[in-house]
C-alpha cells in the first residue's frame, strides 16, 4: 500500500487523539478525578478554562507556522498531547493534574492548523473540502475510542490515559510517514490575513465564539450532570460514547451536509448544539433523552467545526489554514470564557439552570454569523455548492 493512501488515516487518528482522547476526555474523566484528588466544581472549571487557553497558543503557532512548517507542528502536537497525557496519569495532586492537562491541550491547538495545511498538498484540488471534512470528524471516533476504554478501566484513569499519551506519539509518527504532496495538488501560498479578512470573518468570529462558550456546558459537566441526577457509571460513559458516535455521524453525513452552503451548514448543525445541550440539562435523569441529547451535541458540535473551516475557505481560500487557527482560537477562548463561568453556576445555581444558558448563548451563535454576513453583503443571494441559486 502506498503512503499516500494512509495520509487521510492517520491524520484522522491525530485529531482523534488530540481532541477525542485527550482534550475533551478531560469531562470524561472528571468525577473520578475529583473524587480522587479532591478537586472542587470551581477548580475544575479553572483547569479547564487553562487548558482552553493553551489550545489557544497552540493554534496561535499553527497560525503563524502552519504555511512553512506543518511538519514540525505535527512533531510538537504529538509531543505535547504525548508528554501531557503521561503527566496527568502519574499526578499525585490537583495541581500536577492540571498542570499537565493544560499542557495536554496545546496538541489539538497545534493538529489543527498543521493537518489542514498537509490535507491540502496531500489531496487533489478536487477533494480537498471533502477530506478537510472527513478529518475533522475524527473527533467523533476519538470519543468513542475514549469511552470504551472508560468503560473497561474507570475508576483506573490512570491507565486510560497512559494510553492516549501512547496513541498520541503513534498517530504523530504516522502523519509524517505517511505524508506525500499528491499530483494536482494546490501550491502554497503563505501569508498572514489582511484587515479584509477580519472585516469579512467578523460575524463568523462571535459565532465560534459564542459556540464555544455554550458548548463548554456538555464538554466539562455532560456526564457530571447525569452522575448528579442518579445515573450510574455505566450509564454515564455510554453518553459520553453517544457523543463520540453522534461526532463520527459527521463522516456519513459529510455529503448532505456539502451540499449546503456554509451559513446554512453552521445554522443547522449548530442548532443541533442547541438542542442537544438543553435537552441534556432538562431531562438528564430520562436515559433515552440523555442519550439521544448526546448523539445530536456530538453530531451538531463536530460538524459545526466543519462548517467554520468550509466557511473560511469560502471567504479567503488562500488562508484556509491561518483562518482556520483562528477561527478555533476563538471557538476555545469561548470554551474557556464558559468553563470558567459554568464552574461559578453550577456552585451557586445548580447544573440545570447552566446548561439552559449554555444553550441560551450557543442559540444566540447560531444567528450572528448569518446575520453579519447578509450586512455585509446585502445584494448577495445565497449560492448552493452544487452552483445552483
């Protein structure tokens, strides 16, 4: 088998990694973790508003070196989720298990940016949107990967971990072996946006924003919220696979979803964000709404990431990769804006009346873009991906 015909592989197995197994099973493991280190709701919150910072500054450094360099931010994104990884499962206290859960996040900050640079000249010009798309959903499958070993090894989520720190080393070496410029490809092109491009991304910015912060909801507290309303163990991680599987959903539903414009991808998909992040706080104790609540999040949050980057490259093909760094910088600070405020609520008000704002906020990321876009371009009729009217 050729290189080439295990790019796509692998470099879907990195996102898995980096995002499935280690960035967002940070909520996975959380209430073995605070059971275990005496971790609060408000630490917990702050540790996650940290690591959503640092996947900041990695996507920061993807922003300015994925054009030149993808290569080396492959080698620092495995070894930051690797390095990390193995911190968090040898941390003794609170303090080393943030510590090295910050520094675990910066991987996906670093993947991101990098692989939607290496997709470009590993794919002919004709497929790039559809592979962008297939890799992007492999968070969706790192989810479900997440959840399986959670399953057969919580309260042992030490170990759990000590895997993800070994997946994260393979699935890096993989990108790099298997990377080849494919015939036909685009060439590169880099350089940084120009005010233009802010000016033409503004709405689509508060949007991810927006996102991020409701999401954080379901990210940090989704299987908290079902432990709290007497859901058992099992039941609590089947959810967060639910999650993993409504994510790799994206996979079979990449074709429908490309033949929407992008405004209208992000508006459905991050309506099912909405949906599945009230319903999860409304009826957790129902387990077939919880469950049904997490496949939607899953799908609607993985494919709504999907439409920023189509989005992005509608907008400015040329800086796909930097606008797609920050296009996540700004969907992850709204993370971290959310964590933070969600740890305070759930302390003072309860996990149902913060999930219900979570919701309140990510509807209102739904509109913005849209609304934005249709400013800026008032005489601008919407135009299908197939080129129809």
């Amino acid at each position: 088998m050729k290189r080439s015909f295990l790019f796509v592989p692998a470099a879907t197995a990195l996102i898995a990694v980096t995002y499935g197994l280690v960035r967002l099973a940070y909520g996975l493991v959380l209430p073995d973790v605070q059971a275990d280190l005496a971790l609060g709701s408000t630490g917990a919150g702050w540790i996650s508003a940290g690591a959503s910072v640092m996947y900041c500054v990695g996507a920061v450094a993807g922003f300015l070196l994925a054009s030149r360099h993808p290569r080396s931010l492959v080698v620092l994104a495995a070894a930051t989720a690797g390095i990390g990884s193995a911190g968090v499962a040898a941390s003794g206290n609170s303090a080393v298990f943030g510590a090295a859960a910050v520094l675990a996040s910066a991987g996906a900050g670093l993947a991101s940016p990098a692989l939607v640079r290496l997709v470009v000249r590993n794919t002919r010009a004709d497929a790039v949107a559809r592979t962008q798309s297939i890799v992007n959903a492999g968070t969706g499958p790192g989810l479900v990967v997440a959840g399986v070993l959670a399953l057969v090894l919580l309260p042992e989520w030490r170990t759990a971990w000590v895997i993800s720190a070994v997946c994260a080393f393979l699935a890096g070496a993989a990108v790099l072996w298997s990377d080849r410029a494919a015939p036909g490809a685009p060439s590169e092109r880099p350089s940084l946006p120009s005010g233009d491009w802010w000016s033409r991304h503004r709405g689509l910015l508060l949007g991810a924003l927006l996102l991020g912060a409701g999401s954080a909801a379901v990210w940090n507290s989704g299987r908290a919220v079902l432990i709290a309303s007497g859901a058992d163990r099992t039941t609590s991680v089947l959810a967060w696979i639910a999650l993993g599987l409504g994510g790799a959903a994206v996979i079979v539903t990449e074709r429908w979803i490309g033949r929407r414009s992008p405004s209208r991808a992000w508006a459905v998909t991050a309506l099912g964000v909405v949906v599945g992040t009230l319903a999860l706080g409304v009826a957790p104790a129902v387990v077939p709404v919880a469950l049904v609540a997490c496949v939607l999040f899953g799908w609607g949050y993985t494919a709504a990431t999907g439409a920023l980057i189509a989005w992005t490259s509608e907008l400015d093909p040329e800086h796909a990769p930097s606008g797609t760094s920050m296009l996540f910088v700004t969907l992850v600070l709204g993370q971290a804006l959310g964590a933070a405020a969600a740890g305070v609520v759930v302390d003072t008000a309860g996990y149902g009346v913060m999930f219900v704002l979570a919701a309140a906020v990510t509807a209102a990321g739904v509109v913005v873009p849209t609304l934005a876009t249709r400013r800026a371009h008032p005489t601008r009729r919407a135009v299908r991906q197939d080129g129809l009217p």
